[in-house]
C-alpha cells in the first residue's frame, strides 16, 4: 500500500506508455493480419485498407470492446492472491504489457503473423505462475482460452467453406455469373451489417445504454440490426449499379466482371473484420491497463473494477497509430502466402473470421484474430483443393504461433523482477 501510494504516478505513466505500446503492436501486427485478405485480393490498396481499419478498429475498439476486456482483466488470474500485495498485480500487468508489445515490435520487424491474444495471455500467466504462485493462474479459465484457439480456426474455416461453396453454387458456377452476383451480392451485405449491429447492440453498447436507462429485449436488437442491415444492402446496391460488364476483360478470365463486384461487397466484408478484429483485440492492451489504473486508485485489487472510457480511446488510438505506421511489413503475409485470393474467396475468408471474432467478443473470450483468419483463408482453400494451399506458409506461421507463447512468458517473468527490485 505504501508502495502504491508513494510510486502511484510514475507507475500510472509507466502504465499508459505500456498500454500505448501494445495497442501500437496490435496495430502493426494484428490489424495488418486483418486487412491482409483485402489488399492481397486486389479489392483495396493498402491506403485504402489503412484508412478503413482506422474508422472501423477504433469504432469496435470502443463500442464493443468492454466484454472481452474483463476477460482479459480479472479472468486469467485469482485477484484474491494479490489482496495484500496489490503493488506486485501492478509490477505484473505492467511487466506483462511491455512484454507482449515489445514480442510484437520483434515480430512485425521480422514480418511474422503472431497472434496478440497469445502474446498477453502467454505473459500474464508467465509472471503470475512464476512470480508469484501457480495458484495465482486460474487454470480453468486459461483452459477455455487455450482450447478457443484450437475450436476458432476450426469454426472459421467450417463457415468460409460453406460461404465459398453457398458462392460457387450461386454465382461461379452458374451459366450468367455476373447477373446471379448482382442478384446475390446484396444478400451477402446484408448478413455483413445485420451481424456487426447485433453484437454492437447486445454486448459493445451494452454500457452506454444502461447509463441512458435503455432496456431492450432480443427481438428488439434483431430489428434494429435488420434495419441496419438493409442499410448497408441498399449503400451497396447503389454501388453495384456503377459496375457495368465489360466484355473484353472476360476474353483473359470469366469471372472478371463477377471479381469486380465481389470487390465492392470487400469494402463492406473489411469494415466488419476491422470492428470484430477491434473488439476482441483491444482487450489485449486495455485490459491490464485498466487493472493498473483501478488498483493504484483504490489502493487495493478490487474484484469489480470500471473501465473508464479514456482508456478503450487509449487503446483505440494506440491500434490505429500502429497500422499507420508499421502495418504494411505483415500485411503481405496472409494476403498472399497461404492461397491465391481473389475478392470472392477473400470475402469469404473475412467474413467467416469477422463472424467469429464477433461471437466469441459477445461471449468475452479473447480469441486469436491471427488464427481465426488463417483457419478461414485455409477454409476458402481447401473449398479448392489441398493443392491450393502453401503448405510450407503454413508451417512457418504455426511455428511462429508456437513460439509466441512462451515468448511473452518469458520477457515479462524479467520485467516483473526488474520492477520488484526497482520499486520494492
């Protein structure tokens, strides 16, 4: 407590800039992976993929980003084992920051897709088991996340599947694909807007609503995101109208015309992975942010702590500065490595992922975006055949996801005693 007391500033400042840090990481690292089936397809440049997931990452970061943040808080670790050293959750958290942003920084540099959630996760656990009691470490809940990252690319890849071949039997395979992607596409839209408006109205606003005494039932929810839905489906009908078939282009490939319009439902189908990749990933560096904030306020390690929203900006801003500025070295990787994309099948990819990210944010289990999205680029491959896929890409990024974990274990069992010696 004293501890707290007489370092609680310089600790808060040393927090922010940590925090900062591993949202910049998550930006350069996470969100490149995110956007990476977008600018690989050809369905936007790498500016415009930039731009997008600035809006769209900060937007999920913020609005639907307090589930999984609690997770990643007060769910990995017995907060009861700190009750009466609260200064060592601070050292930990702190510890367990600069070491994943710091992995990451290493990992971008290198080009490497790891997976944030891995990295904060592998971190956390390494200073609790190790720093402080294996009792420390709630197992159970680690377990759930552990085995979330084995059933995300599963469920990723089983809905990019069945969306390519809901694709392929409606438009590729048809004898007028263009006309069918015109009558099609728009229904795709639809299932874009009307999934990110329900996990924003009944998990991310959740918090908003409550302060404005808003209460509103299921059905409520579904109709509100219906309408959305409709929305986006008319924004890209209107959009569609514009592209007109051009023969010469068809002489080369068929299906050049329909990749065109594919490309317009991409802008829709990234807006929804950069807010799913932004509400599930934000927690990664906000969570121990706000576990450093609450405890050095309080005083003490207080089982229900706030999430006061300069932090989410914190984080969201912290993504964004990230992708800006070091986004484009891992972006090339998943984009085209592991398949050859075209806007059809990397729609499908991004929109098994963003469905996923976005059900496993409302259920508040801080999934790996990088898995989930390989697990669905996989999923679009393997709707081709196993001889479209780079095998020896694949084994490079299940290398690298390996590593990763005891990585950020390790870096912050030696920050954590760096902070121990330093403060006491």
């Amino acid at each position: 407590m004293e501890i707290l007391s007489q370092y609680g500033h310089i600790l808060l400042i040393l927090a922010i800039v940590a925090g900062f840090f591993m949202a910049w990481g998550v930006g350069a690292n996470d969100v490149a992976n995110a956007m990476g089936t977008s600018v690989g397809s050809g369905a936007l440049t790498i500016k415009q993929a930039i731009v997008i997931a600035m809006i769209f990452e900060f937007a999920g970061a913020y609005l639907a980003g307090g589930e999984v943040t609690a997770t990643i808080r007060k769910g990995i670790i017995d907060s009861d084992v700190f009750a009466s050293q609260p200064q060592l959750l601070v050292y930990g958290m702190l510890s367990a920051l600069l070491a994943a942003g710091t992995w990451l920084l290493v990992a971008s540099i290198l080009g490497w897709p790891v997976s944030t959630t891995h990295s904060i996760v592998g971190a956390i656990v390494g200073f609790s088991a190790v720093g402080i009691s294996a009792d420390a470490v709630s197992w159970g809940k680690v377990g759930s996340i552990v085995a979330s990252w084995v059933v995300s690319p599963l469920l990723a890849g089983t809905i990019s599947f069945l969306l390519f071949r809901s694709v392929q039997r409606l438009i590729l395979d048809t004898e007028d694909p263009f006309a069918n992607a015109k009558r099609y596409i728009p229904f795709y839209m639809f299932a874009v807007g009307w999934m990110i408006s329900m996990v924003t109205l009944t998990k991310g606003l959740k918090h908003v609503l409550k302060d404005a005494n808003i209460k509103l039932s299921f059905i409520q929810d579904a109709g509100i995101a219906a309408i959305v839905g409709l929305i986006v489906a008319g924004v890209g009908v209107s959009m569609l109208k514009r592209i007109k078939r051009d023969p010469s282009i068809e002489a080369e490939n068929r299906f050049a015309n329909v990749e065109r319009v594919f490309a317009i439902l991409m802008i829709f189908t990234a807006c929804a992975m950069a807010f799913a990749h932004g509400s599930n990933d934000v927690a990664n560096a906000v969570g121990p942010l706000a576990a450093v904030v609450n405890t050095i306020q309080s005083g003490a390690v207080t089982a229900k702590a706030t999430m006061p929203s300069w932090i989410l900006l914190l984080g969201g801003l912290g993504i964004v500065v990230g992708l800006a500025t070091y986004g484009f070295k891992v972006m090339a990787t998943i984009g085209k490595k592991i398949t050859e994309l075209t806007p059809s099948r990397g729609f499908a990819a991004e929109l098994g992922a963003a469905s996923t990210v976005v059900m496993a944010s409302g259920t508040g289990l801080p999934i790996s975006t990088t898995h989930t999205l390989v697990g669905a680029v996989l999923g679009v491959g393997l709707a081709r055949g196993i001889g479209a896929l780079n095998l020896r890409m694949i084994t490079t990024i299940a290398a690298s996801w390996v590593i990763t974990l005891p990585a950020g274990a390790g870096i912050a069992i030696l920050f954590f005693y760096f902070f121990k010696g330093l403060f006491g």
